[in-house]
C-alpha cells in the first residue's frame, strides 16, 4: 500500500462562493491543489461555467498559489 500524500489536496469545486473558499484554504495549505467539479443537471449550473474563470482570477489574484494550482476536471453526470 502506498503511503498517504499530506503535500496534495482534491477540492470538490463549483465555482460559487463556497468552494471557492474551499479552494482558498487549500491553495494556502497544501503544496498541490486539484479541482474536480459534477455537471448533474443542477440549477445552479451558471457556476459550473465559471469555474474555470475563477480559478484563473484565483492564480492571478494570489501570484504565490499560482504553482500549487494543479489539473481540474468537470465530470458530466448530467
């Protein structure tokens, strides 16, 4: 069995207020942050679009997270 990684961090990521948060505290946290985020045919489907956008202002806003902000990935489920 491999041994846990406590360097890398997955954020289950929207785009809206919350995680994005979520994403925050990771990015200050960890040294390797990913985002994964599920199109199920929500409502709110408007943050899943911005969730790229986000992420971008993100690693501009906070140039020292930049790095750390690894692959995300948008499964669809819907």
């Amino acid at each position: 069995m491999q041994a846990l990684n406590r360097n890398k961090a997955v954020v289950l990521f929207s785009g809206g207020q919350d995680s994005s948060i979520s994403l925050a505290w990771a990015l200050e946290k960890f040294e390797r942050v990913e985002t994964i985020g599920f199109d199920y045919g929500q409502r709110h489907a408007v943050e899943l679009g911005a969730r790229t956008q986000v992420r971008l202002q993100i690693a501009r806003a906070f140039p020292q997270w930049a790095a750390k902000l690894g692959g995300d990935r948008l499964i669809d489920l819907a």
